[in-house]
C-alpha cells in the first residue's frame, strides 16, 4: 500500500537534495528526502575520528559500495561493457550529505562562454573548428541567468576568494577571466601558502593572471543568510575522502540539511533506495524505493525531484520509462545524452634540495590557480582543439599514505624509496591542470543489458574514451605547466608534453566529475529538463545536478551544481503555485 502522499519527495539527500528540501520546507511545503544510505554527519560529532587515511581515503569508508552497486563500461559501441569492480576513477558519495560531505571544497563559476559553448565555437572559429562526432551544445540558460543563483549559493557555503570582476569592474588579484559578479564573495580569500607564493610569481613572471581559488573551507568564522555559523578551518588537510571535524568545510549536513529540518516540514528516510518513478507517461505519481529491510514502499508525491547525482538520476529516468532514451548510434533521443567527465592531466612536479615547506598542513580548496588557458579565454586559431582548463597548484595538505612523492629514477620501495621519502616529503611542488571534457554522439549512460545491482535492477552502462580533441589539448597544458615549474626553477622537475593513457583508465582516482546524462537546453530534441532543470514531457518531475550539464567545463561542477538546485527550487515553487505546466 502507498505511503501518504506529500507535497514533495526528492531522491537523493547530498547538495541538490539538501538546497532544494531547505527551499521548498521554508516556503511552506512537506518534503520527503529519500537517501539510500545512513543519516550520518547531522554536526561534527560523525567524524571525530576522521584523521584514519587507511579507513577513509584508502578503504573507501565513505563512498559507494560497489559490491551493491556499480556501474559498467565500454570505451566505444562496439565494445562489450564490464563492470567497474572497485572504485577507482570517481567516488560517489552515499549517505546523509551526499559527496558534499567528503568533497575539497574547490567552488568555482563557470564562465559565460561555456554556457554557449556551441554558439560561441562557431561564431569565433566556424563550425569546421568541432570535430566530427563531437556535440556540445548551449545550456539554453546564460551565466547572467544564473549569477543570482550562484551568489546564493556562494553566500549559503560562506566561499572564500578574491572577485576579478564586478559589475564588468576588473579587479587585479582575482580572475581577471571570470564573468561579472554581482558582488565580492561573502569571505576573504584563505592565505597563500609558501607554495602558493611560488607559483603566483612564476605565473606573474610570465604575463599570467595568478589568483586565490575560491574555497569551501572557511578561514575565518562565517554566519550564512540563513542563520548558520561555521568555524574557522585548522588546516588538518583531511579535506578530501574525509568529513569536516569541525564544521569549516561547506557540507550539506552543516548547513542546508539542517534549516530544512528546523522547519519540521522536511522528513528524511535513510535506508530507503529508490529505483522507478512511478508515472502515466505525462505525470509522475510517486517513487518506489527499498526500505531498510529490503521491502518495496511507494512515496506518492505531488512533486517529484531526482537529486540522486548523475548515475541514479538517468538510471532512474531510464527505468521508469521516462522521457526518450538516448541512442548514441544515431544521436535521437535525450536520456543518457552527453556523458562527460573531466580531463585531468598535463601536470608537472618540482623537488628542491635543502628547502622545505610545511606541506602537512593544508586544506582540500586552498590553492593558487591562473585562468588564462580556460574556456575560450585564450585564441585556439591553429592548435587544433577546442576548450582549456584551470592551472592550479595546491597546498591540500600531504597525508601519510597518498601524499608521498619521490622524484623519477627513485626506487619504488626499500631503503632508497625511505631515504628518498624522507628528504623530499617536504620538499615538493606541484602544478596541475584539469580540462574541459566536450560531449560526443558515442559517449553516453544507458541500461546495461547483461549486469545488475543488489536487488536486481539494470546497472548503468557508461561509454566513454578520451577523443583526440582532449588528447591534443592535454599536450598543450603540459607545456605551460611545464613552463610555470621551469620559472618556479627548483632542483629537480618532471613533466612535460601531457599525455591522456590509451583509453580512459577506471582504476586510478581523477575526479568525481562525472556530468550529463539528463542535459539542460532549450530544445526538448536534445535536452531533457528546461532551464529550470523541470522535464519536458512530464513537468511535475524535476531532474537536478551535473546530469545537467551539456558538456563540462574546465573546473570542478559543484558551484555550477549549487546554482542550479537554487534555480530548480525557484522553478518548483512556480510550478506548485501555477499547478500545471512548464514554468
Ligand atoms: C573526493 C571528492 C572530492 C570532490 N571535490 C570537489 C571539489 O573540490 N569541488 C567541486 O566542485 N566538486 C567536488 N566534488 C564533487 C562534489 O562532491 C559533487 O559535485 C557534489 O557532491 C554533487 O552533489 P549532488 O547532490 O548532486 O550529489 P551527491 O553528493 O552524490 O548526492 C546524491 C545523494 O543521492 C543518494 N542516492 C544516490 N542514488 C540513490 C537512490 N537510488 N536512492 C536514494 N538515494 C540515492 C546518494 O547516496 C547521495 O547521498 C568532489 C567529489 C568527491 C567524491
Ligand atoms: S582542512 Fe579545514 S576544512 Fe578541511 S577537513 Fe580540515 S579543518 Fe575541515
């Protein structure tokens, strides 16, 4: 028998679910938070004991249990997929707080640009400068569109950083590149680190526009808009893998989560695993989950909103039989549409002798970037490849396990490894690049025919290589990595023209930046939701986070991400109000 009908159910309770319940519960309405995993981390006291890299970083304590659920992949249609066994590449988070709570906190915009990455490709290099095959496209909203809903965002997690523009007004020492904001960030930009200084010079020296990245990971006490305060960072450099013991990492759990529930209108269940939305082809009725004890429940609902991150909101659209599937062998139909990642690669490293820097102290955001090889803030005439990336070099802190780097030639174990260990640990520098990933009529999320969860449901399957246009992009940011740690001039430095492995790799950790899937557009014939993330075919169901993305940009999503669960939220309360309809 169904549950009691509510006004709202969301799937999913990490940043997209925790904004939009925190919305919609203060304007009045009852929501129901369907999270499949446990209701950990309300405050600080879940992760006291958070300094454990064994557990946490390297025993996967907080991620997705791929023995329950994971997902398949082929490089290419032709391929037979396997299933991704172990994590590795990305690392979804489970439980209460989603990966917001095991995030680094790294919270950037994306230019305007990107938004229309289509239109503007052409217009400045023609359509002959996108590669056959490839399909970016505009996000059928503008960044001036979605300013206010980044401030929200920004002002709610108290983001530290420097503006480079406001109100058109450039301002030296931010980024210079970045679209106009309304107004500066709620907090002052954390410190530069000694490394940081390093590169900000080298970056100087050479004509680039050297910045503080804006951070999730308060160096200063901060009270948001809505009433939360949250302490200063100390700097432990258990950011990412890892919860915030002391509340100065932007976590969903230590901020939104709780205003919704204050208001006693915002239900959580955790346990509760969902998988079809129950629905007429033209209404969504309620979502059928999993309870704790492995029995089916329906949660009818007015408004039903997927916030289950990328792969749980196409799987879920996919197997309620909602909006047309996407076949990437023709390019028809939108769900599954446009799966990116995003480009890692093209790094490079120094060690000096005799100089050492307190590395064992960082956090996961602080670090010291340029923007001038982003987006299309640099001219591609002739290098053969479309987009660009964020540079950065960070001061995350060095753990005891994953941090430990030796420069090449070091033997990879005994003595010389402990030696090797011992005079560098401190010693080391780096520069890193992380790129935009372009959409491809191949590279698509579906159902896998042959493999299935714990309980019996389709896993999905992701198709997914890296195309020549990233491959010569990757060569080109190895280059200017490498000319930054050449000017940063220490003893020893590796690096070089990057190169991306043969085909996309799962084993090795490079972001949980997965997008698409459910993209945004202006166009119902390769989108799936509208601009305020609400599906087109069927309106009372709303579809929200990087799934929405119609190719990803060159910095981490999450900003991106916050954005447009503001704008979701706003959408759902007209869509409440008026009762029917697209808003
Ligand atoms: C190690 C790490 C570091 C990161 N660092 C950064 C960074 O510095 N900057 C940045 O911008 N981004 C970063 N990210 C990415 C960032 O964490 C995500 O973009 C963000 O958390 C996405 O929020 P979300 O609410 O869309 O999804 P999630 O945080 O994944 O939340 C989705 C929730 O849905 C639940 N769920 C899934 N399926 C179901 C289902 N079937 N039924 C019920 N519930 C379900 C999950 O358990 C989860 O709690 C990082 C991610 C990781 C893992
Ligand atoms: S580095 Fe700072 S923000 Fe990150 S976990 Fe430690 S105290 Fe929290």
């Amino acid at each position: 028998m169904a549950l009691k009908k509510v006004d709202v159910v969301i799937v999913g309770v990490g940043w997209v679910g925790g904004i939009i319940a925190s919305e919609l519960t203060r304007a009045g309405l009852h929501v129901v938070g369907l999270e499949r995993g446990r209701l950990r981390g309300r405050g600080t006291a879940d992760f006291q004991d958070d300094h454990d890299e064994l557990r946490y970083a390297i025993r996967n304590e907080l991620f997705q249990n791929t023995a329950n659920e994971t997902w398949t992949l082929r490089h290419n249609l032709g391929e037979a997929a396997l299933p991704i066994r172990q994590l590795g590449s990305f690392l979804p988070g489970t439980g209460l707080g989603g990966a917001g709570v095991h995030w680094n906190g790294q919270t950037w915009r994306f230019h305007p640009r990107d938004f229309t990455a289509y239109t503007s490709t052409v217009d400045r290099y023609g359509k002959s400068a996108i590669p056959a095959g490839m399909q970016i496209q505009d996000w059928g909203v503008t960044y001036d569109e979605l300013e206010p809903y980044y401030d929200k965002f920004e002002y709610m997690a108290g983001i530290a950083g420097k503006a480079g523009n406001i109100k058109g007004q450039i301002i030296q020492g931010g980024n210079v590149f970045e679209g106009p904001r309304s107004r500066e960030y709620p907090v002052r930009a954390q410190q530069t680190t000694e490394l940081g200084a390093l590169f900000q010079k080298a970056a100087q020296q050479l004509g680039y526009h050297p910045f503080p990245g804006p951070s999730a990971n308060l160096p200063v006490q901060y009270k948001n808009p809505d009433g939360i305060t949250r302490g200063q960072c100390t700097y432990c450099g258990f950011c990412e893998r890892f919860g915030c013991e002391v509340g100065a990492k932007a976590d969903p759990t230590t901020t939104v989560i709780p205003v919704a529930l204050k208001t006693g209108r915002f239900e959580i269940r955790g346990y509760s695993n969902a998988y079809a939305i129950k629905n007429d082809g033209k209404h969504g009725q309620s979502v059928l989950y999993f309870d704790a004890a492995g029995k089916i429940q329906e949660q009818p609902a007015d408004i039903i909103v997927m916030a289950a991150y990328v792969f749980n909101n196409v799987r879920t659209l996919l197997m309620s039989k909602l909006g047309q599937p996407y076949d990437p062998a023709t390019g028809q139909g939108v769900v599954g549409r446009n799966y990116c990642y995003q480009t890692g690669g093209g790094g490079a490293s120094g060690w000096f002798t005799g100089r050492r820097f307190k590395r064992y102290m960082g956090s996961g955001a602080l670090q010291t970037a340029i923007d001038d090889f982003n987006a299309d803030n640099f001219d591609h005439s002739g290098l053969g490849f479309i987009g660009g990336g964020s540079i950065t070099s960070g001061s995350t802190g060095a753990r005891p396990i994953q941090s430990l780097t030796t420069p090449p030639g070091t033997a990879p174990f005994g003595r010389d490894w402990k030696v090797a260990i011992q005079k560098y640990y401190a010693s080391v520098i780096s520069v890193g690049f992380q790129g935009e990933s372009p959409a491809y009529q191949t590279h698509a999320l579906d159902l896998d025919p042959n493999y299935r969860d714990q309980y019996g449901n389709p896993l999905v399957r992701i198709t997914f290589d890296w195309e020549a246009n990233e491959r010569k992009m990757i060569a080109f940011a190895g280059t200017k990595t490498l000319e930054i740690m050449k000017a940063i001039n220490p003893d020893i430095i590796s690096g070089g023209p990057g190169s991306l492995p043969a085909h996309y790799d799962t084993s090795t950790y490079q972001s949980t930046h997965n997008t698409g899937g459910a993209p945004m557009g202006a166009d119902p014939g390769t989108s799936v939701v509208n601009s305020y993330l609400q599906m087109w075919d069927v309106p009372n169901v709303f579809v929200v986070g990087a799934c929405n993305f119609p190719q990803n940009a060159g910095f981490n999503p999450t900003g991106t991400v916050g954005a447009l669960a503001y704008r979701a939220a706003e959408g759902i309360l007209k869509f409440h109000k008026s009762g029917a309809g697209l808003v």
